[in-house]
C-alpha cells in the first residue's frame, strides 16, 4: 500500500506551525498551511492580555535563523511578539502558502490508502499525505468546577485582555503561575482588592538577575541537577523566604513543576495591596468560601488554572494523553499511524524559539524518511528502543543536544530500518 500523492497540511500558523512550514519548504516536501484565526502568531497574536510581556527573554525566545531587532528590550511585550512572527512570516514568504480563517474539524485516516482526509469547517474536505498538528496548547481552556456556580463575572485567563476588566472591582484570582502573577498584580494597582487563591506552593524565580535575564544565565553544558541547585540558590538568596510573604513553601523540586518567573507580585504583597488565600473550597452568589473555612464576598473571579491539551478533530484515542503528556514517540508520533505528527505538545520551561528551528529541520528529515518506510516512524522509533516520555515539561538546552543528535544520527535510523527489512524496495 502506497500513500496517496497529495501534499501535507500544516494546522496552525503560530510561532511552531512557521517554523515547520519554513522546513518542509526548505527540504522540498510540498504542504498546504491553514489557520484559524486571521493572523499568524498564534497566542501572540489574538490571546494574551494587552499588557502581557514574554517571560523568557528576548535571547531564549526568538528563532535562531531569525534574530528580533536589537531594539527590542530584553523581554518584549504582546504588540512587539506579534509583530516579529508576522515579520519573520513575511520575510521568508511564508504567508502565500497559508489559508486564514480555516478551522479543521475532522481529520480521519483515507480507507484503503496511505493519507488523511481533513474535513474543514465550511464542509469541504480533501485528502492529504500526512498532517502536521501545530494548534498549540493555549486554548483548550481549563475551569474549576464550582466556577459554574459562582454567582458573580467569572472569566478564565485567556478571556482577560486589559486592566479596565479589574478597575474598583473585588478581584479574586485563581491560581500561581505566570499569567495569574501579571493579573493579580494588575489588580493590585487598578482593582478595590485583589485576592489570590493558590492550591499549592510554586516556585518564583526573578526575571533578572544582577540586570541580566535569569533564564540566561543557565548555560547549555548544565544537567537539570546542577541547574537546580544554582537557581534553587539563587533564588530564596534574593527573594528570602515565600512563607515571609505569606505564600505557601513549595511542595515539589524546582523544575518538577513549570516555575513562575515573576517578582512584580512580591511588591505589591509586600505593600499589604493583595491577600493570599488558601484553595476555592465553593462559590456561590459572589461569595467564595475557601478550605481554610474564610469567606469573601468577590465581584470578579480570574481563573488562570491552565489549558488542556486537545485535539479535537481526530477521533478519541488517535494520540493518547496521561496527565498532561501526550504519548508520542519522539515527542512526535504514534506506532499506529504514518504521516501523523504532533508538534509543539509539550512546554519548555522557558525561551521556546530556538528549539523551533532544529525541531522542525528534524521533522522534515522524519517526514521524509517515512516516505522511504514500510510501517509508521513510531513503529521504527518503538524497536528502536524509543519510549513516550513521562512529562510534558522540557528542559531546552537537553532538548536541544537531543535533535542535534537526532540529525546526525539519520544515517544510521536508516540503516538500522535496512536491517530490519523496513525500507520500501525501490520501484
């Protein structure tokens, strides 16, 4: 069985779907790209706040074939990102692949065929050889269940966009990660309280230090160990101790967990301007009722608590989920399927961009290597000896030397396929 003669489709044109579309370009493979929305960048682009400013720096963040201007500061802001994805789009003339405004609904496996049929959401549908999955993993939004019960405005965090939503309400937020540390501090200066309800104790790095980007100063010939005790030094030396804030001590190793880079928050707690709460045990008619018994009376309940990752065009099942890692081989496939890659599932713990552009030179080399084999890549990566991971979070300069490796490595996937009889004969 051969697989049908059709180009492959890109899904998603945020930072990761240009990114792999620029390589499949590069290596010849012929693709078609579709967006949703009716611009590239993804997040950057149509869901984050106005006022929202990368956590990672300038450095950690760009694609490294690409650099963002010089006159960037050293962590730009919503307008700045946006604006470097649609440069970088139009620079290496990206755009005239893409179709805006183009939502997949189903993607199913071709009968009797080596392909996939994508069914878009105007009913049209067409076939292709292989699908490449970039929707990202900031949309599936994720609520509490009492937040249905509330009785007063609850929005989730990615339906939070400036600070007029805050201004002279009662704010609670829900949740200790980087995107509930921007909007309770934003509380803080516009709202008349700011309430900030954590379930556990997270890990707070500074964004600097000693005026430098504390994600740089992890250099790339560091373990996960060695960077653990640096920055788990580092950080109580310049911040003391959580408890002395009122904030709940960690209940879990440094980088077990995505850190919260931030350290506005600490000010305004310092300043008596935000209360810290204990987990939301009910909510109803505006009152919230917390574990530790306290109640208050809110106007307005932000719930940062995350996103799922979804994948709701392939049919239950396609790609399976524990917690939140997705069991791919090679963070990319599945042994059951060909030509179905899943890329970007799963986080970094900080500057994504440059593991953008050796992922996808990487991916295009794997596409077109199963082109050449007689079972799925996943098939070959499992004999290989390839297992899914066992987490979603990524350290980037491990994954980094991982796809270096990876490359230079394909002379010998291929040959290891040759001696297991999984080539294609050629003709």
């Amino acid at each position: 069985m051969r697989d049908v003669d059709a180009p492959l489709l890109v899904l998603g044109a945020g930072p990761t779907g240009l990114a792999v579309a620029k390589a499949l370009g590069e290596r010849g493979l012929a693709y078609e790209q579709v967006e949703a929305s009716d611009e590239v960048g993804g997040n950057w682009s149509h869901g984050v706040y106005e006022t929202a400013h990368i956590i990672s720096s300038r450095l950690t963040t760009q694609y490294d074939d690409y650099p963002m201007p010089a006159s960037y500061p050293d962590f730009p802001s919503a307008a700045q990102m946006a604006a470097y994805f649609k440069e970088y789009c139009d620079t290496f003339d990206l755009r005239r692949h893409i179709r805006f405004r183009t939502k997949v609904v189903a993607v199913t496996p071709v009968e009797g065929a080596r392909g996939w049929e994508v069914r878009f959401e105007d009913g049209v549908t067409k076939v292709y050889r292989g699908v490449l999955v970039c929707n990202g993993h900031h949309w599936a939004k994720t609520l509490p269940a009492w937040a249905a019960d509330a009785g007063c405005e609850v929005l989730h965090s990615k339906d939070y966009k400036r600070p007029d939503q805050l201004r002279g309400r009662r704010v609670l937020v829900v949740g200790g990660g980087n995107s509930g540390c921007d909007i309770v501090s934003e509380a803080a200066r516009v709202g008349a309280s700011a309430s900030w309800s954590l379930r556990r104790g997270y890990w707070f790095m500074p964004k600097t230090l000693w005026g430098k980007p504390s994600v740089e100063f992890v250099s790339p010939w560091m373990p996960v160990f060695v960077q653990r005790w640096v920055m788990g030094l580092l950080a109580p030396l310049l911040l003391g101790r959580y408890q002395d804030y009122g904030l709940p001590a960690p209940d879990h190793r440094l980088f077990e967990a995505h850190p919260t880079v931030n350290t506005e928050v600490f000010h305004y707690l310092q300043h008596g301007k935000i209360t810290v709460r204990k987990d939301v045990l009910s909510a109803r008619q505006g009152v919230i009722t917390y574990a530790d018994g306290a109640e208050e009376a809110v106007d307005l309940v932000v719930c940062a608590t995350g996103y799922d990752l979804s994948f709701p065009f392939l049919a239950p099942g396609t790609v399976p989920v524990v917690g939140k890692t997705p069991q791919l081989y090679a963070g990319l496939v599945r042994p059951e399927h060909r030509h179905l890659y899943i890329v970007g599932g799963f986080q970094p713990r900080y500057g994504v961009g440059p593991l953008l552009r050796p992922l996808a030179m990487l991916l295009a080399e794997l596409v077109a290597l199963q082109d050449e084999l007689t079972v799925p890549l996943g098939e070959l990566l499992r004999r290989l000896g390839d297992k899914p991971p066992t987490t979603h979070l990524v350290d980037p300069h491990e994954a980094m030397r991982r796809m270096r490796w990876a490359r230079r490595a394909m002379p010998l996937m291929r040959w290891r396929a040759r001696r297991l009889g999984l080539l294609a004969q050629p003709g």
